[in-house]
C-alpha cells in the first residue's frame, strides 16, 4: 500500500506561503523569511510560472496537490537542519554532520548567511586536517585548502609495523 506525502511535522506552518516536496515529506514555508537570504530562491520565485496542461488556477506550490518538488542535494535531514539553523529551533546543538548539510544546502542556494555560520562553525569543531581538506574541496572553501594541506603534511604518519606484525603473527 502506497502512502501519500505526509506533512512534516515541525516545519508544515498553516500560514506558510508556499508548499515543497522533498522525498515522501512536505513542508510549508514562509517564503517572505526565507527568500531574501538566498538568490536562487529569490530568483525562482520572480521568475514567471510556465504554462501547465494541468489546472492552471493552483500554481505549482500553493497546495499539497502541487507542490514544489525538490531532489538532489535535498533530503529531508539536510533541509531539517537548513531550517532548525535558519528558525534557532529550540536548543538544537548542531553536530559536524547537521553543519556540513547546512553548508551542502547554503552553498547550493547561494546562502551566503548560512553559508559562513557553517562554515565557521566547523572551523571552531575540531575538525581534522584531512576532514577540514576534504570539506574545503567539496564546498569551495578556498581560504581552508592551504592550511588544510599543511597541517595534513605535518601530521606524522601512524607507524605501519605493528598492524604488520600483527598480520604476521597470525599467520604461522
């Protein structure tokens, strides 16, 4: 038995403006709070609606029937955690993985707020050398890419011998 999309449970606002689909998940958001801060929000809802063979009095995003689907990079943890940032949800303690989602999102929707609290959140995590590398190439954070490298060259490697000698060992 196939379910429809259900409302999300935090983030389906009765006054909201205007209805996405992500996953199997919908959410109602007030696009006048949100808008402003990304410019391919901004963009998408400025841009003309195109014509639809479809009922042409309900635009795409104004109801459940119709709303705004989302794919890739979105999900439904990522854009959770785009939003309990975005509203200061309770006292949600955001961990390595809910910032890179928040910089995953930001840098997708040209989000230059959350962008750089993510960014200088993860700064401020004790991230490692390797993982600091990794999230610079991945979202283009260019100021870490150096630094990064360095620290990673400084790192002294972990001796091998004694993982050797423990696969020698079991093998007489």
């Amino acid at each position: 038995m196939h379910l429809g999309p259900t409302h999300h449970e935090r983030f389906y606002w009765r006054d909201g403006s205007t209805i996405f689909l992500v996953d199997n998940t919908l959410y109602k958001l007030h696009m006048s709070l949100l808008e402003p801060h990304s410019i391919v929000l901004r963009d998408m809802f400025t841009m003309p609606a195109a014509a639809s063979g479809s009922d042409e009095s309900v635009r795409e995003g104004d109801s459940d029937e119709r709303p705004i689907k989302i794919g890739a990079p979105f999900t439904v943890r990522k854009l959770d955690n785009l939003l309990i940032w975005f509203h200061r949800v309770d006292s949600t303690v955001l961990d390595v993985s809910a910032l890179t989602d928040i910089l995953e999102l930001a840098l997708f929707l040209q989000w230059d707020t959350a962008r750089h609290f993510a960014i200088q959140a993860l700064k401020d995590s004790g991230l490692t050398a390797s993982h600091r590398l990794s999230l610079a190439i991945s979202y283009r954070i260019s100021h870490w890419i150096e630094p990064a490298f360095k620290d990673l060259m400084d790192t002294p490697p972990k001796p091998l011998l004694p993982r050797i000698r423990c696969y020698s060992d079991n093998t007489s």
